[in-house]
C-alpha cells in the first residue's frame, strides 16, 4: 500500500499511529487466514494516486468497496472498464444522463473523473469478498476522517455525500469554507431519494462560480 503523490507527505504520520498499523495487522490476518481482499493490495490508495491532494476540487465519498470480483479498484463507485456495471454505478450514469444529458457509458471506469480533481473516496477502503461492510471499525474510518480533516484546511472543496456513512463526514467540514452536496446513495434500495439531486450540473455551476475548470462528466 504506497501513496506516490503529496498525499503522502500530508497522511505519512497516520502511517504510524497504533490505529493504522492495527489495521495493516488485521489485513493481514484476514489475507493469511484465507479471505480475499478487495481491492488488491496495490490498487487501495489508488484515489490518492490519481487525484493528488493539490489538484482535489470535488471530493465524491461512498461507503465501502465493491465486494464481487473484479470490480474494485481503489475508486469510489468505479470498476475497471471490462467489468459489468454495479448497480449503483448504473443509477449514477442515470442521473448524470438526465442532470445534463450525458450518454450511458459503457465503461464503468471513472479514472478520467479522477484525474480532473474528483477525489473518489470511500469511508473504508477494503473489504472481504462477498461480505458488504465486514472492514467497518477496523481503523478505515479514522483514517478517512484524517483525510477528511485535510482537505477541511482547504478551501473551496465541494464535498459530495452519497449515503449514511458519507453523511457523517459531514460535522467535519467547515460549511463557511467549502460546499457540500448530500443525498441518498444510489443503491436500487434507496435510489428513489437519489434520482433528481443534479448534483453534476450543481458541482459545474459551483466550479464555475469559482472560476475553476468544470469537470468533464462523460467517459468517451
């Protein structure tokens, strides 16, 4: 697990706190008692090595990894482009077709997202195959409010919150120094309070306002 960015120098001291080498422990336990791990090992920090900490503008968390295989790879609501679309990935490009009009794409890869400032977070950052949330209250989340707290030193971060978990990041943000955007996430189970949000066109109209580059939403 290697961050290659600036963001290293900004978490390096996590790195050595009791809670996070707890948490490599317990990843490693969990590898060598014969769980498989999603993301693989070199793909967990991925967000941070495509969106480093200068160039982060919008900021989307989710909850946890995708948990079949090979679908995570280190982005929130991202797979890699051979892979079927989740669910909730679906829902997204959904909203984002009916927000501005965007074409379903094919590819279910968001990296081009990343590399434009869209930090693609999750609230925990591993999990075990086929078990939804079993890496929660591991040391992710402290880890993720670290990160959290960073880009709160900022300013003018607009701050996406999809679903419960990425919701109680919220009392973190200093409202008076950044955006925040807040809906249901966008599983089939509570999709009915995502659809509608325009949270692209929102984020855009935000960007702009900042006089910011606007984000290229479609993915071909």
């Amino acid at each position: 697990m290697k961050i290659k960015t600036d963001w290293n120098d900004a978490l390096k001291k996590e790195f050595k706190k009791e809670y996070f080498i707890n948490l490599k422990q317990t990843l490693k336990n969990k590898k060598s008692s014969g769980e498989i791990i999603y993301p693989p090992q070199d793909e967990i920090f991925k967000a941070f090595n495509l969106c480093p900490l200068s160039d982060v503008k919008v900021i989307i968390i989710g909850q946890d990894p995708y948990h079949g295989e090979k679908q995570a790879h280190g982005l929130s609501f991202s797979v890699k482009h051979t892979t079927k679309l989740p669910p909730s990935l679906k829902n997204i490009f959904k909203e984002l077709n009916r927000d501005l009009g965007v074409s379903i794409p094919k590819t279910g890869n968001l990296e081009s997202w990343a590399k434009q400032g869209v930090l693609l977070l999750n609230s925990v950052l591993t999990v075990t195959k086929q078990s939804p949330g079993s890496h929660r209250k591991i040391g992710w989340e402290v880890f993720t409010d670290k990160v959290i707290d960073i880009l709160n030193d900022k300013e003018n971060i607009i701050f996406i919150l999809w679903g419960n978990d990425a919701k109680k990041k919220a009392q973190r943000i200093d409202k008076t120094k950044h955006y925040i955007l807040e809906s249901s996430h966008p599983s089939p189970f509570s999709v009915k309070n995502f659809s509608g949000n325009s949270h692209f066109s929102k984020i855009n109209k935000l960007l702009k306002k900042l006089k910011r580059p606007m984000i290229k939403w479609d993915l071909e």
